[in-house]
C-alpha cells in the first residue's frame, strides 16, 4: 500500500509533539508511518524520544533504518548520558553475529557517543543496579581504553553479581601481561560465581608458585565441588595429604555449619572407607544440614549401607533428611521395613515423608492411608492431597500384588470404609472404582 494509504497516520505524527503517541507509532505496521516517526523525532529533538528510535535501528524496512541512524546521530547532542547509557543495551545488540552490516555505522556511532559522555559517567553505570547499563558501559570503557586494564578489572569484580561481566574480566585478565595477572587472578577466585572462580583458580595454580599453594589450600573449602577437585588434584600431586587436611578440620570445630558440611562431602569424595566412622558422628549434629551431610558422605563411602541410612535419616526430626531417606529408597534401592514405616506413622511421624516410602507398593501405600485417617483424620488427609492421589492409584493399570489377609481385613473394615466415604465425598466416581477394586483385589478379607 501506498503513503497515501496511511495519510491521515502521517499527518497525525507529523504535527504531534506526544511523546507517547510517538512512541506508539513507532512500532506501526507500515513503514511510511515509522519512517515518519524518525522524522519527527529529529524534529523535536526530544531526549525522551530516544527509546523508540534505538527500538527502529534493527528494522525490517532498510529506508526505516537508515533514519533512525540519522536521528539516532542527530539526537546525540540533546540526550543526558544517563539516558543515552539506558537504552546503549539496545544499540550494543547490533554487534551480534550476522549483524556485520552495522559494524562501520556502531564505530562511527560509539565514537560519537564518547564525545557527549564522560569516563566518569560510563564508571557510574558500571557500577549502577541497571545490569544491562553497566554492560554496555564496560563494554564502551573496554572498546575504547577509557581506562588502564587492571582499573576496568577492579571496576568489573568490586560488583560481584555478574557472571557476564566477571566473565569478560577473566578474558581482561588473560591479555595482562604475566606479571599482573597473578593479582587480577587472586581477586577473581573470590567471585560469587563458581565457574568464574574455577577458571581463576586454574589460572593461579598454573603458574605453580609458592605463593599460590595457599589459595589452593583455601580452595579446598569451596562450596563448588569442581574448585575443590581441582585444588585437591594440585596439592595431592605435590605431596600435600588433603584427606588428613579435611579430618583435622573436621575435629577442630563442629559448629561451623558450612565449613563442616563441606568437609563431610569433600572427604567422602575421596572414597577411603576408612572415615566412615568419623563421619557417621555428625549424624548427633544439632543442625540438619550437617546430619544430612555426614549421611550422604556414609552413603558414598560405603552404598551397602544404605538400608541403615535411609533407616537413620527416615528417623530424623528434620524434613531434610527424610527427604533424603525417600530418595534413597526410590533411587538406590535401600530397604525399609514396612512394618517400622507402619509403626513410624502410626507413632505420628511425618506422614509426608513415610508416604512417600511405602508408594512403591501399592497395598503398602493404601494401608498406610487408611492408618492415617482412622487416626488423623479425613481434614489431614485431605490436607495432604490423598483424596487426589487416590485418583492416580486407581489409574494406574499395574496391579502385580494382593494385599495380605490381615492389610484386606483392615481395608474392608467398617471403619477404614467409612473414612474413604467421607475422604472420597466430592469423588464419587473414586469411590465407586475404590470399592470395586478392593472386592476385586481383597476377597480374602471375607
């Protein structure tokens, strides 16, 4: 279609001087219309108006593109820097690849930018919350060498909450020469970021000094387990005995939580059976996440021991270890009796968790249901979802085992059917292939 078309669209932008009806416009479906938009922005020379013309940069139409260069160039002079830094993330996108035909026009444009925007303004946004902003401004500090390397690195790691910019500092650091780097480095393996400290680590323990043997031994409490096996493989090829390194922390201080934690599962990496027994003390920490610790690391020191663990962690008082006892039967296999998970649940231990263990077979699993409501109740059932996860038990086409005389008798007794009436109360139809299937599966209860 024609401009003329779009006539009455042309001159309504043409002699409007709305920001927000010219930011609307901008993304009009005909290109006469945000070609137009472009031109009445150089007009206006509005500095609010840079958002819909960075927004056109990328345009499908290339008569579109070509103006909002135009007035991108011309609004330049007009806009404060802090606004021109907001919407840069916009325009820094144009160097992605496939995008080579922007890269004269992104020069030329970048250098006109340092014209109207000072070094000082550029360090702010670096520094600022806006993620994207200060991207752009280490990007526009770096291109540029606004700054001398080892001042643009301690302005990228001082903020320590962005991988993408702790990443570019490692590639910073890795263009220093050697004598800079081991301090660059040094500051980058206190990142918040594991794969950026790794990288740093590597990078230190590479240049296999003396001074660097100390950050490999700090490294050993990392709470990522990559950074500690490799700052483990550096020292145990330098004679240092890393598993006697873990047990003498380990006996120094059973109150540092995170420390503690970090040794249990560093130590059980090491696969020496022979620390078992000074990991299972932790199991007697006051706090959960270490008893959860010692039992992951018992399990990876000796797995035939599971049973025993799940047994320990199911008795935990902490939903953090049960849990781990439910991932141990369902995953690893580990074995429980039911009859303790019964006589569990009916002591009133978490229902949630014990669940949890006896689902794997499916007699097991509604006995346990139908303990629980005889004495918690149809609310706490219901509470627990069991009136929906009745439904999946009973869709479930895999029907290998029979309840046992005494478990039948128990789930056609008058008081377990009242319960699954009063629990299946807005399910009917549950109900009705509950019934069905218990006289189908259960005639032995008779």
């Amino acid at each position: 279609m024609g401009a003329h078309y779009y006539e009455h669209h042309l001159q309504l932008v043409g002699a409007t001087d709305s920001v927000e009806l010219l930011s609307q416009y901008a993304v009009h479906g005909s290109g006469y219309v945000r070609e137009a938009v472009l031109k009445r922005c150089v007009e206006l020379a509005h500095p609010e108006l840079l958002p819909a013309v960075a927004g056109r940069l990328n345009d499908w139409v290339p008569e579109v593109q070509r103006a909002a260069r135009i007035a991108l160039m011309t609004l330049l002079p007009f806009v404060p820097a802090s606004k021109l830094l907001a919407v840069m993330p916009v325009i820094l996108r144009l160097h992605s690849p496939g995008r080579r035909d922007y890269a004269d026009w992104l020069i030329n444009f970048e250098r006109a930018v340092m014209r109207f925007v000072k070094v000082d303004d550029l360090c702010t946004a670096a520094r600022g919350p806006d993620m994207q902003a200060a991207r752009a401004a280490v990007h526009l500090l770096d291109q540029h060498h606004l700054l001398e390397p080892p001042a643009l690195l301690a302005l990228i790691l001082e903020r320590n909450d962005d991988i993408v910019l702790a990443q570019r500092a490692l590639l910073l650091c890795a263009e220093l020469p050697p004598a800079q780097q081991a301090a660059c480095y040094q500051a980058a393996a206190q990142s918040h970021f594991g794969p950026v400290r790794i990288v740093a680590i590597r990078a230190l323990l590479a240049m296999d000094s003396e001074s660097v043997k100390e950050f490999a031994v700090a490294a050993l409490l990392d709470v990522q387990a990559s950074v500690r096996e490799v700052a483990a493989n550096y020292l145990l090829a330098r004679g240092f005995d890393v598993r006697s390194h873990y047990r003498s922390l380990l006996r120094q201080d059973m109150q540092a939580v995170r420390r503690t934690r970090i040794c249990l599962i560093a130590l059980a990496a090491l696969r020496d059976g022979a620390d078992v027994e000074l990991v299972r003390l932790f199991q007697s920490s006051a706090y959960p996440s270490v008893r959860l610790a010692a039992r992951a690391a018992w399990f990876k020191l000796v797995e035939s021991d599971k049973d025993d663990i799940a047994l320990a962690a199911m008795n935990d008082p902490a939903v953090g270890p049960r849990k781990f006892a439910v991932r141990l039967v369902w995953k690893h296999g580990a074995y429980i009796p039911f009859a303790t998970l019964r006589a569990r649940l009916e002591e009133g231990g978490d229902a949630t968790s014990l669940l949890r263990l006896v689902e794997n077979n499916r007699w097991n699993w509604l006995e346990c249901v139908a303990r629980l409501g005889l004495r918690r109740g149809v609310d706490e059932a219901r509470r627990l979802g069991l009136d929906d996860a009745l439904g999946g038990w009973l869709a479930s086409t895999e029907w290998y085992e029979q309840p046992a005389k005494e478990q039948a008798q128990l789930l056609l007794s008058k008081p377990v059917t009242q319960f699954f009436e009063q629990l299946l109360a807005r399910h009917p139809q549950r109900l009705t292939a509950l019934r069905r299937h218990l006289d189908h599966y259960a005639p032995s209860a008779a």
